[in-house]
C-alpha cells in the first residue's frame, strides 16, 4: 500500500476528508474513510470509498469508487 501520508494527502486534494477521519483498507483492497462535514452546522457524517489506483492517479478513475456517501444527518438544524 502507498503510504498513509500520501492517501491523507491525495483525499484532501479531492476533498474527501474534512475533520476527524477514519477509515480501513477491505480484503479487496478499497479504502473506506468515514469523516465529518460542518460539524459546528450540518453535522453530517460521511464516507469515501477510493483504491490505491485513485490515489495514484490524484483523482477518481475506480468504477467503484465514491466520495461523499451521506451515512449520518442530524434530524434537527442546528442553532
């Protein structure tokens, strides 16, 4: 695997990652990142599935790749 430094800075650079990520590599060899989106106002919780290829390549080529995947949402706006 590429390092760890280059796929935080690879998802940055298409906006993947906002604050607080986590995220596992799965046997077929995607990377799912969890993060947040406007904590402090949205609240959203989102995910980004990418491979190594994506990284390589500074952008989405995977077919099933995928950015901005809504997992959570506040049911109430914030204040």
């Amino acid at each position: 695997m590429t390092e760890v430094g280059d796929a935080i800075k690879i998802a940055e650079s298409i906006r993947y990652l906002r604050n607080y990520p986590d995220g596992f590599q799965a046997p077929d060899g995607s990377i799912y990142t969890s993060y947040d989106r406007n904590r402090a106002t949205d609240g959203e919780i989102l995910f980004a599935r990418f491979t190594e290829e994506d990284i390589l390549a500074k952008s989405i080529v995977s077919p099933k790749s995928r950015q901005k995947n809504l997992i959570s949402r506040p049911l109430k706006k914030r204040p």
